[in-house]
C-alpha cells in the first residue's frame, strides 16, 4: 500500500513516518517533549509529532530554550511557541542561562539539554524529542574525525540515548535537512533562521557551509549519506566490543585497595583494540574519566612492553603494573 495519500508532500509524508517510527514504540498514554527551536529541524518535527502523536495515544508539548545569546532572542521563541499552539500543541518557552565551561556552543548545548530533562521530567514524559537530522550526523562525523578522537567520536549521534535517565530520540537522524525545509514549506510553517547557524566563528558552521559543500563538488553526491552510514557501522562495532567486554571484565578485573587491578596475562591475550577498550572502560566507569589514546597506549605498554617503568599519571588516577596486575588508583592528574 502506498504511503502517500493524494495531495500528501512527499517531503511531508518523510518526515511523519520518521516520527512515527520513533514514537510507536512508548506507551499509550504518556508524554514526549519536542525540543523546538524554531528552526526547520524542530519545525518540521513538532508538526509531525502534532500529527502522529494522538493516533498513537500520545501528548504532545514543545519546549523552546531561550538562551537569550542574540538581540530579541524572547521574540523567536515566543513566535515558535506561537506556531507550536497552531498547531495543537502545548508549548512553552524556558529561558536559561548560558554560562558553562568549553565554549558558547558546548555550554549553550548543556543548558538546552538540562532545560528538556526538566520539562521532561516534570510532566513524566516518555521521551525527548530533537530535530537532528542525516546533516547534522554527516557534519558531526566530520568533526570527530577531525579532532582524531577515534571510533566513539565517529559513531556520531545515536538515534536513541540516555538523557539522564530520560530517553532521547532523535527521529530524523535518516532525514536530510532539505526534507525538514521542504515539509515545512509545505504545510505553510514559517521556520527561524538562527544567525549562528551561519556564523563562520563555529567549527560545525564551517563543516555545513564550507567542508561538506566542497566534498560534495570534489567527490560527487552522497557524502553526507556515506558519512551517517559509517556512523551506523561504528555504532554496531561499538555494541559488539560492549558486549565482549561485559562477556569478560568480570573474570580480569579485581578489587583492589583504593581502585580496581586488571590482570596482565588477560589484556595480553586480547587483540590490541579488545585491550584499549578494556582500558579505558575500567577507567570510565571506576574514576569517571576519559582516556585519550596517547594514555591508553602508555597503559598498554605496562602490558606489552613492561620494562620496568614506573606509574603512569591519568585523569583522576594513576596506573601501575605489580607482579601480574596492571593497579589502578585514585590520584593521578586532576
């Protein structure tokens, strides 16, 4: 049976199926929260959910951040509350406050984000709803792949995630940002152009205006969609090592005082990439901290290249290899 009804977008029709993919699987019942900026993206995706949402039993509200960073910011999201209630929706608009470490955009980011956990939280809402879309995803591969971050920065963004303990769907993810301008076009929605979407000062600006357009003339279309691809297949990667690292941390991994011992003959008998993740994991989850590869590696070498060398400083501990065990204590570089 075909999708499209007589007089139905093609653009529009896109994007409402992408919603309702996401959406069918949550309760009867319950609420989602639509990040809506105003933008295309979220434009697009509030009137979708405005559609598909009660057919499935769902509530609908939008929730516009105010990050109040340009001249009249309260206008725009008052006019995309205003365009949210047109549609059917509830929606209301949170101004915060843009003060957090590593950089504009970043804490721009994290306010955004605890601004919806709350909303979220505070209705009971099944899920947060946001308008990434195959753009975003192809432009945030690049950027990972620029800063040499490896496979977790180029898995990208993840269709579903955690958002401190409330579940983030990102229904487009397989949507090109064409489509969302198109479905909006469409159904008539007037959308805002956020200015530093087009401000040359920020990293992903540049991606979406210069790099991406350029390897699309340099090596032919398809690049965004290739990107997303390879994003897909890190992801599916990523699972399968979480899996064989659950399978066998237990069986290497001891208690020790003040942290957490490997043992070397284990990371040994592993191939290279099972034991840096391994690494890392112990890390992460016993000291909340990051390694980056250089530290991976030098933990490495205590295993396959010990000769004797002292501790290694970490972020918030310290290794060190005793008899058989690679030791991991607190302490370390703040």
């Amino acid at each position: 049976m075909s999708e499209h009804r007589p007089g139905l977008d093609p653009a529009v029709a896109e994007v409402r199926r992408a919603v309702r993919g996401a959406l069918v699987a949550l309760p009867a019942g319950s609420a989602v929260v639509i990040g809506l900026s105003g933008g295309a993206d979220s434009l697009a995706l509030a009137a979708a959910t405005a559609f598909e949402a009660p057919k499935l039993g769902l509530r609908a509200v939008t929730v516009t951040v105010d990050h109040g960073l340009q001249e009249r910011s309260e206008d725009a999201a008052a006019s995309a509350a205003a365009t949210a209630r047109s549609l059917g929706l509830d929606a209301h608009v949170v101004p915060v406050v843009v003060d957090g470490a590593g950089g504009p955009e970043a804490a721009a980011r994290d306010a955004r984000y605890l601004a919806l956990r709350h909303a979220a939280t505070g209705i009971g809402a099944a899920a947060v709803l946001v308008g990434h879309t195959l753009d975003d995803q192809a432009e945030t591969v690049l950027l990972g792949l620029a800063r040499g971050s490896g496979g977790t920065s180029l898995q990208g963004m993840a269709a579903a995630s955690d958002l401190d303990g409330v579940p983030l769907l990102r229904p487009l993810l397989d949507v090109r940002r064409a489509t969302t301008r198109a479905a909006c076009t469409a159904q008539g929605l007037e959308s805002w152009d956020d200015p530093h979407n087009v401000d040359p000062r920020f990293a992903r600006v540049r991606v979406r205006e210069t790099v991406l357009p350029t390897l699309e003339a340099e090596l032919g279309p398809g690049v965004a969609e290739a990107l997303a691809r390879t994003a897909a297949q890190l992801r599916e990667d990523a699972a399968a090592f979480d899996e064989m690292i659950d399978e066998t941390i237990e069986d290497i991994v001891e208690h020790a005082e003040a942290g957490i011992s490997v043992s070397v003959a284990a990371l040994a008998a592993n191939p290279a990439a099972l034991r840096h993740r391994i690494i890392r994991h112990v890390v992460a989850s016993e000291f909340h901290e990051s390694l980056t590869r250089s530290q991976t590696l030098g933990v490495a070498r205590l295993v396959t290249d010990w000769a004797g060398q002292g501790p290694i400083d970490l972020p918030g501990c310290r290794a060190r290899r005793i008899g058989g065990r690679i030791e991991f204590t607190a302490g370390g570089d703040a």
